[in-house]
C-alpha cells in the first residue's frame, strides 16, 4: 500500500481525489494493524469481553453524541 502511495504521488496520471483516498486506505490500514498488534497481548477472556461488547463501547468513548449509534444502520 505504502508503494501505491508513492507511486501515485509521482504519477501526473492519478487525479488528487484518488491519491488522498488511497493515502487514507493506507492510514486506515496502518491503525488497524496496530490495533491488531495491541489485541495480541490481551488476555482471551478479556478480549472475548471486548468483543462481546461491541458497539456499546462506542457510546464510552469522548464526542460520542449519538448513544444510539449503529441502531439506525440495522433498521435500514
């Protein structure tokens, strides 16, 4: 992905939009690696907590606004 990146940024071909999404996938990707490398030293059965929790856990986190998050997306 990172080569992607790169090689859209010297490439007078590929238009900005899809350079910056490509230089998002890549950040996305990027975090969820660490999150995954994070979840690999956590206990099984904390860790089967934290899943059980789901998007509960969304509501705890800061700017959270909407405690019904994910409601609306299951009713669509």
């Amino acid at each position: 992905m990172r080569a992607f990146v790169v090689d859209a940024a010297d490439d007078p071909t590929i238009s900005p939009v899809a350079s910056k999404r490509l230089k998002e996938m890549l950040a996305f990707t990027e975090l969820v690696d660490r999150w995954y490398t994070q979840m690999l030293t956590v206990p099984r059965p904390r860790l089967i907590a934290l899943i059980k929790l789901g998007e509960k856990i969304v509501s705890l986190l800061p700017g959270n606004r909407n405690r019904g998050i994910g409601k609306s997306c299951r009713s669509a």
